[in-house]
C-alpha cells in the first residue's frame, strides 16, 4: 500500500511541475505576441506618420523657384 500511495504521491507532484511549466510557458508566448503587437502597430504608426508628413510638405514650393507674383 506504501508504495502505491507513494507512487501516486510523485505521480501528482510530476504533474504539478508539469502544468507549472506549461503556464509559464503560456505566459511568455502571451508575452512575446504581445510585444509583436505593439512593434507592428508602432510600425504601422511610424508609417503614416512619414506619410502625412510626406502630403504635408509636398505642396510647399520650393525657395529657389520664383512665385508667378514675383513674375508680375
């Protein structure tokens, strides 16, 4: 009887070390897809950012080029 209870006694602690690593486990991969999140979102942020600046300066006219007033 000692040894059943003792073989189920470490049956239970294996699984206790088991489903302690698999939550650990789980929580670093919620970690890393997390942080993938946010660096693909900062990404796509940056992107429009450069695009909007992109629209904003584009119609600026350049200095050396003189303005049809100043043609006049």
């Amino acid at each position: 009887m000692k040894n059943v209870e003792r073989i189920t006694s470490v049956k239970s602690e294996l699984l206790d070390i088991f489903m302690s690593m698999e939550v650990v486990e789980h929580v670093q991969r919620q970690r890393s897809a997390a942080q993938r999140n946010l660096r693909a979102r900062r990404g796509i942020e940056l992107h429009r950012e450069f695009q909007k600046l992109s629209r904003d300066i584009a119609p600026l006219p350049d200095e050396e080029e003189p303005q049809e007033s100043e043609l006049h």
